[in-house]
C-alpha cells in the first residue's frame, strides 16, 4: 500500500468517525430533551444518519470500531420508532428525499395501540358470525315456503334477493380474504375508523338479522291476509298456495291451520282439513271445535255432536270472561247452532235440531245489515219442520233459505242437493266455493228466475216416531 492509499483510507476513516460522532451528539439531544420533541430535532438525527449512510458505502478496511459505535446508536434510535413515526412531517420529509427502502429511519412506523374495542374484536366478530348462521336459516325457510305450490312472486323474490346480496356481503367479509378487503374498502369509504369495523360488521350482520326476523314474523300474517281475501272471493287454488307458505313459516299458527282447514274443506279435501284442524284442538279454540265439528257431521254425527257441544262450552267461557267482541261472540255462536242443529238432523233427533236451529236464526237477527256464518240455518230448519210435521213454518223458512244461504262448503251445497231441494241448490249464493260469478249479486239476480219464485210444494212425509198426537 502506497502512501496515498493511506492518506486515503485515514480520511475515509475521520470523516466516518466524525459523522457518528454527530450522529451521537444528535441523538443525545433527542435522548436528554426533558420537554416535547421538536419535529428539528428528529429531522437532524435522520440526517446525521444519512450523512453515516454515504459514508458506509464508501468504507474500507479498519472501520469495524466506528461501525461497532454505530450499531449501538441504531439501537438508541430505534427505541425512538414511535416518536418518529408519528411525527407529522416525516412522510412529507420522504417524499421530497425519496430515500431508498434501505434507509429503515426514514420509515418508521409507531407501534399499533390496541384499543379496548379491538381486544374485543374476537367477540364481535363470533355473534357476526352467529348472526349471519341465524340470517342464512330463516332466508332458507322463507325461500322453501314461498316456494310451496310453485308460486314465488316478485315481491318475496326481492325479499329474498335481498337478504342474500347482504348475507353474501357480511359473510364474506367475516370468513374470506378477500370479502374482507371488500368490506374493509366499503368502510372506509363510510368514514368508519378501523378500530371500530368489526362493530361495524357486527352492526351489519345484526340489521340482517332483524330485517330477517320482521319479514319472518309478517310475511306469514300477509300470507294469511291474502289467502283469507283469496278464499272469500272463492278463490280457493290461489288461497290454497298462500296459506300452505303462509303454513311452511308458522306451522303452529292457529289461525293459519283453521284458514287452511277450510280451504282443504271448501275443496272437499276433508282428510287435508281434518289434519288442520286437529293441530289447533288441544289450544281449545272454539273455532276449531266448530270446524272439526262440522267436518265430521256427514260421517259421524254423533261424534260431531259431542266436539262441538265441547267448543260450545269453551266459546260460553270466552264470552263470560270478556275474551272476545260481542259480534264476533254472536257469530261464533250462531255457527255453533248451526252445525250442531246440523248434527242433530243426522241423528234424526229433530225437535232438539228445531231448537237449535231457531236459535241461530234469533242470532242472526241480531245483526240485520250483517249475515252471520254462512246462512244455513234457516235451511235446516226447511228439513227439521218436515220431519215434524210442520208444512207451513218450513214453507215460511224457504226464502229466508233462498236468500241469506250461501253455503262455503261444498258439503252444505251438497246436503241442499240430497235433502230433495234441487231447486233451492239452483238459487243460492255459491260463490264462496267456486270462482266465476264474481260481483254478481246471485240472490238478487235468481230472484228474476221463476223457479227461484216459485213456492215450494211439501209431501209431509209424518216420522214414525212421533205418536198421532205430535203428528
């Protein structure tokens, strides 16, 4: 080695040495500043670092003592990341430096603060998740019952629709990578902190779930709205789709199983609707007594018999105990007449029938601009006044039947048919079972006919029953 290589080496050397001596003293005035720390007093340590930084890369042999020094100093410096990191300036210092990603001081980062709601974090995301679990069933349930019958329309398909995009999106920004950068650039756009987003998804995933919940409570009420207008217009295919999904949801609801009960009974399902309604038996409605009551008066009066005089207990307890509205009290009562009057005629016990009969008809009185039940009453009365005898009050019973008649099952329009009263079956309101007479107001129309005017002409055929007195 020459003389000037020496020299050379030995400038190298000072000047490496002096710049961690500056580097040092830098440092020691960020170490000892007893007050805040200026953002001048962080950007001269960085320099002093990057004038060291030149100097290494022109180092040579004999510089392992100031390189020991200068990993010593790193050190201290790095005990200082947090207060570099934050320091508000710094990314504005890198921008105009541009140093290279080797030059580590210039990219410290502070130490993440784990805040309260982030330790919490494993539990929010655990009852997102449960109530994405919760979500998924019901929007399984409510798409397996709008689809009983073949029938989802565009309403529940929305509905439906709509839940699933949001589960989709809350659920795959829980469980996957890549659902979670999505929500994640989604909250950011909302301004929502980091430490708060697994609130955030939480919040999500529970507005699913009583979205969810609401339409699994109301959607059957709506169904069972629609099927009861769809039934009452005669619509009985149509009403039959919305009460099976309206059922598909709350197999329980009684009302839904008694609604359904009819429909399958308006169409001569009588098995379908025995099924209905002995679902609803053990909660002791008396429309459930009424309706198995009458269900079963064709094959089995006098079980028929012993059901309803069950409902006719339970439904004079309601009204003792104020538990329904007069009217509706009123209505339940005269059916229970009705079809226990109905009963009766099976068994040919006629005089109790007579009895029974004309006190639905008194019900009925009671409410003038209204039509109680569906009107039969007066009906049987024409058949119990036969049986006795009586020609003339089943003559007066004739076109109380004819107008105020409108059987809703087709059990009833079939017993005007097998009682002999052909002629009366041509004249009565028949549009509670079949569709295709909608606004037309038959009674009024068939009272144009002359078969509907003519008086009827009784063969009183006496019952052998009754001594010659009675008769």
């Amino acid at each position: 080695m020459n003389k000037s290589d020496i020299t050379t080496t030995s400038e190298s050397t000072s000047h490496l040495e002096i710049a961690i001596g500056q580097y040092a003293t830098k440092l020691d005035r960020l170490d000892s500043s007893e007050t805040e720390v200026t953002e001048t007093r962080v950007y001269e340590v960085l320099l002093a670092r990057d004038a060291v930084e030149n100097l290494l890369r022109k180092r040579v042999e004999g510089t392992e003592s100031p390189l020991a020094e200068l990993v010593e100093l790193d050190q201290r410096l790095k005990v200082h990341n947090d207060l570099i990191g934050t320091t508000l300036n710094l990314k504005n210092w890198r921008e105009v430096l541009n140093p290279p990603e080797t030059a580590w001081w210039w990219y410290c980062c502070p130490t993440p603060v784990v805040s309260v709601w982030d330790r919490l974090d494993w539990l929010w995301n655990t009852l997102t998740i449960t109530s994405l679990t919760m979500v998924g069933s019901l929007m399984i349930n409510i798409t397996n019952a709008m689809s009983a019958g073949g029938a989802v329309q565009w309403p529940e398909t929305f509905m439906t629709l709509l839940q699933g995009t949001g589960l989709a999106l809350v659920a795959g920004g829980t469980l996957t990578s890549a659902g979670q950068a999505q929500v994640e650039k989604l909250l950011e756009k909302l301004n929502i902190p980091p430490e708060f987003r697994a609130e955030a998804t939480l919040s999500m995933a529970i507005t699913l779930l009583l979205i969810s919940t609401g339409i699994y409570n109301v959607l059957p009420k709506y169904l069972l709205y629609l099927g009861t207008q769809n039934y009452e217009r005669g619509e009985l295919p149509k009403a039959l789709i919305r009460l099976t999904q309206a059922s598909q949801i709350q197999p329980d609801n009684p009302e839904i199983n008694i609604a359904l009960g009819k429909v399958y009974e308006s169409l001569n399902e009588t098995s379908n609707a025995m099924a209905e309604y002995i679902k609803v038996i053990p909660a002791g409605l008396p429309e459930a007594f009424n309706s198995m009551g009458r269900v079963m008066i064709a094959k089995n009066p006098k079980r028929a018999e012993a059901i309803l005089r069950l409902g006719v207990q339970r439904a004079f307890i309601r009204r003792k105990l104020n538990q329904v509205a007069e009217e509706e009290s009123v209505d339940m009562r005269y059916q229970f007449r009705t079809n226990l009057g109905w009963a009766l005629l099976q068994q040919e016990r006629y005089e109790e029938a007579r009895e029974e009969l004309q006190a639905a008809v008194q019900f009925n009185e009671q409410f003038p601009d209204k039509q109680l039940g569906s009107g039969m009453a007066s009906c049987f009365l024409i058949k119990a006044n036969l049986a006795l005898g009586n020609q003339t009050e089943a003559i007066e019973n004739w076109p109380a039947c004819r107008s105020q008649a409108h059987p809703k099952f087709l059990s009833e329009y079939q017993w005007i048919i097998d009682s002999g009263f052909s002629e009366l079956a041509n004249c009565l309101d028949t549009t509670s079972i079949v569709v295709g007479l909608e606004g037309v107001n038959i009674p009024e129309l068939m009272t144009q006919l002359e078969i509907c005017l003519k008086q009827p002409e009784f063969t009183v055929e006496p019952d052998e029953n009754l001594t010659p007195a009675e008769q």
